[in-house]
C-alpha cells in the first residue's frame, strides 16, 4: 500500500521547467536548486525536443549570475565557465523566449572578460530583443562603442543615452548611477 500513495518523482520535463522557473527568482538557495536539477537532466541524458539546450542555459545563467557577485580574482573564472555553457546551449538550440536573456548573460561575460567586440552583437540583439536589462545594456553598449573608436557606431551611441535619460527619472529597483549616465553622454 505504501508504494502506491508515495509521490511519484518529478519527471525530467517537470524537472527542466523547475530549473527554468528558479532561474527567474535568482536568489542563491534558488540558483544552486537550479543547478541541481540541471545537472540531473544532463545525467539522465535528458533533451527536451523543443529547447535541448535548455540544462546548459540553466547552467550557463546560474554560473553568470553567481559570477556578478563574486570579487574580482574569482569573478573571471565563473564567467568563462557561463560562457562555455551558454555557448553550448545555444549550439544545442534555445527556445526564443530565452534568448534575450542568453544574448544579455553572454555578451555580459564577453565584456566582462575583455571581448568588447564579441559582446557588441549580443548585447545589441538582447537590446533588439527586449531585454528586462536595458539601463545596463545601454550602458555597456556605449562603453563599447566608445572603446572601438568605430566612427559608424559611434553616429550610433546618441540614441541611447535618451532613453537612460528617461530611465533614470522614474526609480526602479537598480537605475544606472546618474553621474555615470552624464559622463557617458558627454563622452558620446
């Protein structure tokens, strides 16, 4: 009798969309738990026909996320691992409804390491894409195109400091630091 009243375990789709789900609270005990479930979908060899890449996005946006707040030394390590994984996410494939936030963690590593011009075109298709990020996005994109001193993408960088502008004066849960906002406008 007992064996027939025990939960069943959950199955592996059930596990993917509880990883998926985790990912969207972001805190430390959810990212680790998402990990977790990631890591048995890959031991259990589980593809999801419609987003087989999903453990490795799993994986790459839990190691990106945890690499924001580690210290420097540490940092650059765990950002080249979420680029590894999220790379092979994207090779395996990715649902479309995640890659705004794939392009964002990616381009986000490239630029963290040192890759301003591998992360201009992910940074640029998370911005196309909808990004919920876009204040930091902007951010990053003029550093960006400030560093490549291209004379095209600079007649580009105008147009988003507008947009921050308008940002900046409504509060929302992480606006851009305003004196940053200016001293990037007055270098554009």
């Amino acid at each position: 009798i007992w064996f027939l009243s025990a939960p069943s375990p959950p199955t592996e789709p059930q596990r993917q969309q509880d990883a998926l789900a985790l990912l969207e609270n972001g805190s430390p005990a959810d990212l680790r738990l998402a990990r977790q479930l990631a890591l048995e979908l890959q031991a259990a060899g589980y593809r999801d026909p419609e987003f087989p890449g999903a453990a490795e996005y799993v994986l790459g946006i839990v190691a990106f996320q945890e690499g924001l707040s580690l210290e420097e030394a540490k940092q650059a390590e765990r950002l080249k691992e979420a680029m590894q994984w999220l790379q092979a996410a994207d090779r395996l494939a990715l649902q479309a409804r995640y890659r705004s936030r794939w392009a964002y963690a990616l381009g986000s590593c490239l630029h963290a390491l040192g890759a301003p011009a591998k992360a201009r075109p992910y940074l640029e298709g998370a911005l196309q894409r909808g990004t919920t990020e876009t204040d930091e996005v902007t951010l990053k994109l003029i550093e960006i195109y400030l560093e490549l001193k291209s004379p095209e993408l600079l007649t580009q960088a105008p147009a988003f400091p507008d947009n921050l502008f308008k940002a900046t004066e409504t509060p929302s849960p992480s606006p851009p630091d305003q004196n940053l906002v200016w001293l990037r406008k007055a270098e554009v």
